[in-house]
C-alpha cells in the first residue's frame, strides 16, 4: 500500500524532522499526529473546510482529472459508455467493476425488473402528503420508509442482503420517483411495465393515461437514458459523502439513500439545473445575454450551471449533453432557452473574466432544457437525478463496508470556543441579545 517516497517535514518549532511516507502518492493524515512539540501534545491535525483537499477514502469507481476534462467508470472514458450502452449495463460496471456479458446483462436486468413493484403500504405512505408537496420532500421520505417494509435489510454485514437491497433500491426509485409526480396531479398509480425497458418504464409510470399501452418515444427514452448513465456517480461529492458517512455507521442503504437524497436536494448540488431554468427566465431573450454576463462580471448575481468545484475545463458531461440536445429537439421542437443559453455560452467562453477563472458550463447548463422540453416539470429534476445517483451511491456505500480501513466517519474539529469558565448563578447573569425568530 505504500508508495517507495516518503515526505521530509522538518518542524521549525521543535527542530524536528519527521520522514512520513506516502500512500498512492497521499500523506495520510494520521501521521501527522506523529508531530508534537510536547510528549503530551494531541499532534498535528489539519484544518480543512469543505474537504477542499482532503481524501477521506480509496476507491476504484470514478476517475476525475478535472484539469483535463476526464470522467471514467471504471476505468471507461464517460463518452464512450453514453454512446454504446444503456442505464442498466453502466450500473452494472459502476456496482461488481466490469462490463457485462449478455447473460449477465440479461439477469442483471430480470433482477432489476423484478423489484419495480411497491409495497401497497408504501403507496399508501405517499397518500398522506399534501397534493403540494414537493416531490423530493416526497422521494426522500418514501425511501427511507421502506427500511422498515425491509427489516432484513439491516444485516449490512451479509453480502447476500447487500446484494438484494441493491436490487429492490434501483428497481424501485424510478416507480417512488413516478408516483411522486402522479401525487402532485392527483393522478392514479401507473403499475410498472415489466417488459419496457429502464427509462421508457419509468415515462410510462409518468404519463401512461387512458391508453392500453404506453408507448415511448425511443429518441426520448434514449435521451432519459443517456441523462442517467451521465448522473450515475460522480466521485466523493456532496451526496456521495453523505452516503458513506451515514454508511460507516452501518445504517441500512435504505437509510442511507434517503440521508444522500437529502443532501442531493441542496440548489447547490442536484438542484442546481433548476437554477438555471429560473436564470434563463429571467434573461428573457438572446440579445439580452451578453448584458447579463456584464450585470454578474459586476459581482451582481452568479452565472448558474458554470464552474464546478472539481473541473477547471469543459466538463465531459456537458458536452455529451449538448450532443443530446440536438436529438430532443428534433422531436420537441426547440426550447426557446435554448438560444438564450447558447449565447450565455459563447459570451462567457470569449470573456477572459471566465477564462481566467476556467470557469465552463457543466452537466447542470444543459440538462433542465432537456428535462423541460422532454416534459418533466422543474420540481421534479432533483428528483430524475436522485433514480440515476442511486446506483452511484450504492456502489460507494458497498465499497466503504468491504474496505477493512473504513471506520465510523467521525472529523476532528479546531476547537476555538471559550476555555474554562466559571458557573455564573442565573441571578447574577447579565442579559444578551438572542436572535430573534420570525
């Protein structure tokens, strides 16, 4: 596990130097507890907001150089998986590591297919939210409620239950995901379709009405089904961090994807693409574009679904998303911000304000478009990227429990708080202004 270079730190405190080695070209962070200035010093911690440079785990399911413009599963570069295979063989590769055979493809999906259908106690669980509450609220609630409809799910431990709640979680978020929708219409339940595919199910359980059959449209269905294998994982982000930490306390995944679906349901994360939306509204037009790029260069406002936090190029996704745009609307029709868009694109990319900053589009610039004109409605786009990402983060949260170096997350903190204080009787204390509720 460790690497032949080791890091020199000489101490200008002590005079001390310390010969701390490195693993996969990291230091890891318990050495420097190796550094005191006292035998009962604590050591040396490091300080670090946000995770901006720390790794707090090893893994071999996403690969991001965000200098470079390069996502990977496992190893497969991003562009290739979107164009040569479906959802369902990407969650494959993303949860055992390899692509599978067409046997195994063929099972994989018989298996998925086979843990579409709800709980008629879940249906009812749904039942009891108010017709305005918002899908996420919804989807969140709802898998988590079905720990208990799985109480055997609780053995994490066992690789056989593991196996199973991994299947009964991918095959029924996209029918939690459809009924929460259905919900906010008043609308019945659609029942899955068991022999439509992944993406054309889940539309069917969205908008099937009076006809015998659904019948999707493929372009579209192969757009949904692009858009999931783009959002299956992305690497230890806000969720997939989540997913780990609630994980590491061996929580059951049911738990645990609602804890990840709760984080993803931030504007800052998943609901980033409806920020967008909402900026695209209120440019209005293409000619007003380049005046909103100036109004933002001025610190007014920010330019949604550019920069990311990891990527310092054009993020691959983007690009892939771009490529699908193309088809949607030929179906569609073109969305009117489409334009709008477009030409936020092509200002900021010639602005030496955002080239300097390497600030690009990402996956969130283009994809509420597609979702809008494919005809999901805005409340419902965290909600399409939590179906995908569940895969991602079982695959994270699989591979946290098998890693024998994985304990219960718990960071170290910078205390700055008062040092010892003494009891004051409540009669002696003097008043201070608290924050007032509103």
């Amino acid at each position: 596990m460790e690497d032949d270079d080791a890091l020199t730190i000489t101490d200008e405190r002590t005079d001390s130097s310390y010969d701390l080695p490195l693993v996969n070209g990291a230091l890891r962070a318990m050495d420097l507890r190796k550094i005191k200035t006292r035998p009962d010093d604590f050591g040396l911690m490091c300080y670090d907001p946000a995770f901006m440079n720390t790794a707090s785990c090893r893994s071999a399911i996403t690969f991001i150089d965000g200098e470079k413009g390069i996502l990977r599963y496992r190893g497969y570069p991003i562009e290739d998986l979107a164009e040569k295979c479906t959802f369902l063989e990407v969650a494959y590769l993303l949860l055992f590591g390899d692509l599978p055979t067409a046997e195994e493809l063929d099972g994989w999906v018989k298996d998925i297919t086979h843990h579409t259908m709800l709980h008629e106690t879940t249906k009812k669980f749904l039942e009891g939210f108010s017709l305005n509450a918002h899908p996420m609220g919804m989807f969140i609630s709802t898998v988590a409620a079905l720990s208990t409809i799985y109480p055997e799910a609780k053995n994490v431990l066992d690789p056989e239950s593991r196996q199973l709640q991994i299947r009964r979680l991918i095959g029924k978020v996209p029918t939690i995901a459809a009924y929460t929708y259905r919900h906010s219409l008043g609308y019945p339940y659609i029942y899955p379709d068991n022999e439509l595919s992944y993406a054309e199910n889940f539309m069917n359980m969205l908008w099937r009405m009076v006809e015998p059959r659904y019948q999707a449209n493929p372009v579209l269905a192969r757009a949904l089904d692009i858009l999931f294998i783009l959002h299956a994982d992305h690497e230890q982000n806000c969720s997939a961090n989540t997913m780990r930490a609630v994980g590491s306390s061996q929580a059951d995944p049911f738990v645990c994807t609602a804890a990840a679906a709760a984080a993803l349901s931030g504007p800052l994360h998943g609901g980033a693409n409806e920020q967008v939306l909402k900026m695209l509204d209120e440019i209005g037009s293409k000619a007003r574009a380049p005046a909103y790029i100036e109004h933002v260069k001025a610190g007014h406002g920010k330019l949604m679904g550019f920069g990311h936090r990891v990527y310092k190029n054009y993020d691959p996704r983007a690009r892939i998303i771009k490529w699908t745009a193309d088809r949607v609307f030929e179906v569609t029709g073109r969305n009117p911000k489409l334009e709008i868009a477009l030409e936020l694109e092509r200002v900021a990319l010639e602005d030496e304000y955002f080239v300097q900053r390497k600030l690009y589009p990402n996956v969130d610039f283009y994809s509420g478009i597609i979702y809008q004109a494919m005809g999901f409605k805005p409340e419902l786009f965290t909600v399409l990227f939590a179906i995908p990402r569940t895969v991602g983060w079982l695959a994270q949260w699989q591979e946290m429990i098998e890693d024998p170096e994985q304990k219960i997350a718990r960071p170290r903190q910078v205390y700055v708080g008062h040092g010892k204080r003494d009891f004051v009787p409540i009669e002696k204390r003097t008043g201070h202004a608290a924050p007032m509720a509103r």
